[in-house]
C-alpha cells in the first residue's frame, strides 16, 4: 500500500509517499527513510527500494527534497545538503507522529548523493537507530575535487566566483542561473564522457527512469553550499548505531564508500555487489535484489531485533 504524505521541513512543504506492507492492519512498523539522489524525484530510485522494503514488513518513506519535485522551495532546483540534511530529520520527525511507526526504530537509507546526505544527518540525529547507503557520493568531493579527484583547482575557482557573482545578480533581480545535469541528446554527450556519464544519461534521459519532474538542472549557485560540505567528516559519530555501505563492484563512486568505511566505527559493513556499477543499483534486478536482501536482512537486525 502507498499514501501520499505531506510534512514541514524549514517551513516548507514537503511532498512524499509512504509504502506500508499490504497486509498490514494494526500495531507500529518498523521505518525506513529513503532519500533520492541528486537532481532525483521519489518517483524514482527510491522507489524501487521503498516499495521492496515495504514487502518485507517496514514503512518506507520516500519524500521529495526541498526545491525540488512536488516539494516547496524557490529558487527550484537549489542542491542545499545542508536542507537535505535538515529533510531528512524532518522526514523522521513526521514519522515519529504517526500511529503506525514505532518512533524507537526508524532506519534511513541514502542513495547517490544521499548516501552522503543520509549519515551526515544521522552524525548528530539519534533518532535514526541504523544508516544505510547505496552507491553513495560525496557530492562536497565532487565539487571540489572532481569524481575520480582528478579536477584541476582552478574550476572550483571559476564556478566559486560565478556563485558569487549569481547572488549579486539575483540581489538585483536576475534570475537564478540553471546548469544541466545532463545533455537532453545521447549525441551531446562529450566524447570523454565516462561509462558512469552515459549511464546516468541513461537512466535519468531515456524511459528507464525518466520522470517528468525530475530536475533538468540545478541552480549554478549551489556550488558554494556544496563545497563547503564534507558528508563523512564526522562519520564515527554514527556508532554504536550500525552502518551499511552497499557498492557494486564496477562503481566509478566506490571509493566514497570504502574511504568512508574506514574512518567509520563498529558496527559497520561494506557490501560489495558483484558485476554492478553505480546506476545498475538503481533500478536493475539482478543487483538491486541482492542489495534489498542486504538491507532487509541489516534493517531486520537494527529495527526489528
């Protein structure tokens, strides 16, 4: 079963849908956050994820972040992950609310970008009893660095004085300045374009995964919020509440996760899915089924145990 939600996060309205198992009658549920990716819609990944959670016996929350999808926010598309942050607590407190959660075991799982965003809010929010991530990015590292860390400093340079001169802009009634994500043509993709480039064009461009919502860009000026954010800065402070990592195994973005585990405290777990690469854990089922196994087995021990 699914309903669509609503709940307030900044004083803004969020839009979100939650999956309960269909048998369901009474009593409190075990919960699980779901958080999207960037430029992402719940319509999408976290779907997939939320919809085979609630299978397995848990409340899954999806919710669109603020400025985007059917979520509250101007200027639309803004990437705060200090708001995604402050999303995802709130998308916990309006679990707390609810009859038919147990606000003593409520889990979060990120995906891509909130895989960063899901244990950074979980550092310093108890409430979250257990962490989960799926093809997680640093999106502060990405900014900064480049996937793959092979960035050249001088771009962050560039793109922190345009942030700078977008908010003099706007101060003067300019609209916010809008970057895409991605090339609306497979033939406008560079010719140095990576695998994971063109598999995200695959997903996010094509009838795969395209959701008319989904953000076809994002505001240019958000770099100067994203570069001064770090998602594992603070990681240990997850422990003793458990943590799992789950990568596929040809992710070009593994090495967020296997960093991030290393400087994380017990409990935790990095899960490799063999033959995956970052995209493939979003919606193919001969990786994401091993994933959702992963969870509903780490969600089962931390939220139902």
């Amino acid at each position: 079963m699914k309903a669509d939600v609503t709940f307030p996060s900044s004083s803004l309205s969020l839009a979100g849908t939650l999956f309960t198992p269909d048998d369901h009658i009474d009593g409190r549920l075990p919960a699980v956050v779901v958080s999207h990716p960037g430029g992402s819609v719940k319509e999408q990944s976290p779907s997939v994820y939320a919809e085979r959670l609630a299978r397995a016996g848990f409340a899954a929350l999806v919710f669109d972040a603020a400025h985007q999808g059917e979520s509250e926010g101007e200027p639309r598309g803004l990437e705060d992950p200090f708001q995604r942050a402050e999303d995802i607590k709130s998308a916990v407190t309006y679990l707390t609310t609810r009859d038919d959660v147990d606000p003593d075991r409520i889990g979060a799982l990120g995906i891509c970008a909130s895989g960063g965003y899901v244990p950074y809010a979980a550092q310093t929010d108890h409430r979250i009893r257990s962490v989960a991530t799926v093809s997680a990015a640093d999106m502060g590292s990405v900014i900064r660095e480049g996937l793959g860390r092979t960035q050249d400093p001088a771009v962050l340079s560039a793109m922190l004085d345009q942030a700078g001169a977008q908010r003099t802009a706007e101060a003067r009634g300019a609209a916010p300045r809008m970057v895409a994500w991605l090339p609306d043509s497979a033939e406008d993709l560079p010719p140095t374009a990576t695998r994971q480039l063109r598999e995200t064009f695959d997903y996010y461009r094509t009838p795969r995964g395209h959701h008319p919502r989904a953000n076809r860009g994002w505001v240019q000026r958000s770099v100067d919020l994203i570069a001064q954010y770090d998602s594992y800065a603070m990681i240990r402070l997850v422990s003793p509440r458990p943590l799992l990592m789950i990568i596929g195994s040809e992710a070009e973005t593994g090495y967020f996760s296997r960093e991030a585990i290393e400087k994380a405290a017990e409990p935790k777990r990095l899960a490799v899915i063999d033959g995956a690469t970052h995209v493939d854990l979003y919606d193919r089922d001969a990786y994401v089924t091993p994933a959702v196994a992963e969870l509903t087995a780490f969600f089962g021990r931390s939220l139902t145990g």
